[in-house]
C-alpha cells in the first residue's frame, strides 16, 4: 500500500530534477558521486504504449537524452542503472490495471531501451504498480481542495460497495468526471530513474 501511494503521489507532477550524492573511495582523496535523474511520461486511458504528442511526452524523452549525454561528456562518468515505475489509475477491473501496468512498465523499456545504448538491458530495472481505489482514498485524506472529497471518502470507505469504479462512474457521473479530470490523467504514469557514477575530486553540476 505505501508504494502505491507513491506512486500515486508521484504521478500528480510532470517534472525532472537532479540529486547527488557523494562517497568518498579512500583512493587518493577521490569521490565517487552517485548522480540521480527523475523524469515522468504520462498516458492515456488503456494506452500502454508511449505516445510521444501526448502530455509533453516527446519533448520529456529528448530532455532525457540531451541530459544524459551531457552528462556522459564529464571525465570519470558512466551509467550506473535506469529504473522504470509504471502505473495505472484505479478505474477499470484491478486485474485489468495489473496487466495495464505490465505492458506500461515494458512499453516504456523497450523504448527506452532503444533511446539509451549507453545502458546494457540487464542495468534496466522494471516495476509496475495498479493504483487502486484504496490509495485513492488516502491521497483525498491529504486532499481538502477536491470540491466532494468528503462524499468520495465515504463511498471509499464503504465495505458493502465492492466495486468502487462501477459504483461511481454510473450512480455518480459528475463525481467521476471531477476526479477524472482532476487526477487520473496524472496516474497514469511512468516515472524514470537515471542514475549515473562519477568518479572526479571536483563535481560539476548535473546538467
């Protein structure tokens, strides 16, 4: 459950930034920096391949690119690893979003795996995750912007109401709609870890 939130949580922000961290090697006074690089791709409903004219989704893989090989440029730099979340939104059967959040996790590989020979397959980490209404349920607890948020907890919550997608989607339109706009789009995610090493006394900023 922690994970999914997450990922849930994750997924609400389309963004990139950078982190560092630094280990000293005892080896002459060098340091080895563990360089980290975020990115998200977003997709549609029931989509699981990566639609490049969707969401920034083409300008977010160039961006990946350019950074990485700037990167590479600096002395003492390799790839380490890339890491691959994917995820769904909770509408639609949970066996269905499982196997949604698969293909995402291995639709987002192979393109990546094509757009970054620099990383050999066995360095490409892949997890999936099918958010559910449950995490739903917890990120509205931490939401007091969502105009029927506390309707929506209430339906959430409710143990007799075993599905939560058909109870809400047909008995409560305008609410589906609400939170359809509001958060799905954003769940649908892919979220990318590039991590690169760094063996240099003085660190320059990744780029």
């Amino acid at each position: 459950m922690k994970k999914a939130i997450q990922l849930i949580l994750a997924g609400l922000f389309a963004f990139a930034f950078a982190s560092a961290q630094e280990v000293s090697t005892g080896d002459k006074g060098t340091t080895q920096e563990y360089i980290r690089k975020k990115y998200t791709i977003f997709f549609p409903a029931s989509v699981s391949e990566v639609v490049e004219d969707y969401k920034g989704n083409g300008r977010t893989v160039e961006t990946m690119i350019s950074d990485l090989n700037k990167t590479l440029e600096m002395e003492g730099t390799i790839p380490d690893s890339l890491t691959i979340c994917a995820a769904t939104s909770p509408e639609g059967s949970e066996e269905m979003n499982k196997r949604l959040a698969i293909l995402r996790a291995q639709k987002t590989r192979d393109l990546l795996v094509q757009k970054f020979p620099q990383f050999s397959p066995e360095k490409i980490k892949v997890i999936s995750q099918a958010n559910d209404w449950s995490g739903m349920a917890l990120m509205m607890r931490r939401d007091t912007t969502f105009r029927f948020r506390d309707f929506l907890l209430k339906l959430l919550t409710n143990d007799n109401i075993k599905n939560k997608d058909s109870e809400i989607r047909q008995k409560h339109p305008q609410i589906y709609a609400a939170i359809r706009d509001k958060l799905f789009d954003n769940m649908r995610t892919a979220s990318i870890t590039i991590n690169v090493i760094r063996t240099k006394t003085n660190v320059d900023e990744f780029v």
